[in-house]
C-alpha cells in the first residue's frame, strides 16, 4: 500500500511540475508579439485572394448578433460591394422559415449593408467546415469546382476552412478573415488626473500591461484551440 501510495504521489507531482510548467511558457508567451503572429498566420496563410470570386462563401461562427456573426456579415458585405457580381453563399445551419433563425438574421444585415436579395444563397444543413465543403462541392461539375471562392470566416479558422475547401475539390480558394482594427487614440492616461488611492503603482502609460498581456492571452487560447482542430483534421484525412 505504501508503494502505491508513493506513486500516486509521484503521478500527482509530475502532473503538477508539467502543467506549472506549461502555464508558466504561456505566461511569458504573452509578455512577447508572437501568440499575435501565430494567430496572424492562420489568418492570412495560403488565402490571398488572386481572382475575383464568382462566390463569396459566409461560413458559420457564432449567432447573430455577436461580434463574430456580425463581423462576417460586415466583411462579406464590403467584398460583396467590391466583387458585384459574385454570388454570396450563407453557410449557417438553421430553419429557412424562422427569421429568429441565424441564417435569415445573417442575411437581413447583408441587406442592411445594400446587398441585393438576389445575390444571397444558403446553405443550412452543414454542421461543421467539412459538411459545409462536402454540401457546396456536391452536385458540382469540375468547371464550377474550378470557379474562384472566397471564404469568409475569423482569422483562427482560416487556414483549416481554405483546406478543407480544396480537399473537397474547390481549386481556387482564398478566405478574407474577420480581423479587428485597433483604435488610433492614445489610450495613455496620467493616474494623478483620474485621483482614487496611492496603493497600486501608476499604469496609464503602460498598454502592455493594461491591454496588450491580455491579448496576447486570449490569441494563445485561440492558437491552441485551432491546432488541435488541425492536428484532428489532419488525422481524419479532412485536409
């Protein structure tokens, strides 16, 4: 019982000293830029849009509203407006006849933004980024499969979506992902002018710490997350 006991404890402390370990690399990960680059790559790798899209594709995320459901629509609108004569696809699994439902609300932003109702098209059985392919490239001759896509999606998500679109056959994919835009303000502050008690050390001119440590958090989360769904793509022979 007692060598039992001993190694339990031993299993225990190595699964503590490897998990410490690990948040202590992600700690110091976010003092630095590159969980951001990391994020950036998944976002702009092998999706460089070289032709004009015959079809936009708007793929699901998140419901409507949020900020992920309403940054697709915003940027499918604005590539909608600079392609007119590309057709847009709405890749959200919901019912056709519900206008509560994301798909309708997806497309009552589109045309919000001044897309024309003849332009839109769904698709809203697919569950995930490969039914989704597997639905659109069905049915489709080798000439349409040639047509240049454009998909639109959040930055994370981007590569494996791109992927998963030519492996279903799509010859020319390229993505346009939802990426945010900083704001221009300085966001400095003296903390004499904003008064309140002395007992935490001056930060208004600090980012990094107020906002850029979080960040770079919150893009680690994102990373890893979308690896693993890479890694598992990858082994279902998906992309």
């Amino acid at each position: 019982m007692k060598k039992k006991g001993k190694g339990v404890r031993r299993i225990l402390k190595i699964i503590l000293l490897t998990n410490g370990g690990i948040f202590l690399v992600l700690i110091l990960l976010a003092l630095t830029t590159l969980p951001y680059w990391a994020y950036y790559d998944l976002g702009t790798c092998n999706s460089k849009i070289t032709k004009p899209p015959a079809t936009i594709v708007l793929l699901s995320g998140t419901g409507i509203p949020s900020e992920g459901g309403l940054m697709r629509a915003y940027i499918t609108a604005r590539l909608a407006k600079a392609n007119p004569d590309a057709e847009i696809m709405i890749s959200i699994p919901g019912n056709l006849t519900d206008s509560t439902e994301a798909p309708l609300l997806t497309a009552k932003e589109l045309l919000l933004r001044g897309i024309k109702k003849g332009r839109l098209h769904f698709e809203n059985q697919g569950r995930n980024t490969r039914d989704q392919a597997q639905r659109l490239a069905a049915g489709k001759t080798t000439a349409q499969l040639s047509l240049p896509i454009t998909l639109v999606t959040s930055p994370e998500h981007m590569k494996r979506a791109v992927l998963t679109f030519r492996k279903c056959g799509f010859t020319l994919v390229s993505g346009r992902a939802t990426f945010e835009t900083a704001l221009e303000t300085d966001l400095t502050f003296k903390d004499s002018d904003l008064k309140g008690n002395k007992y935490i050390p001056p930060i208004g001119d600090n980012l990094q710490v107020r906002y850029q440590f979080w960040n770079q958090l919150k893009f680690e989360v994102l990373v890893l997350r979308e690896y693993f769904g890479l890694a598992f793509y990858k082994l279902r022979g998906w992309i």
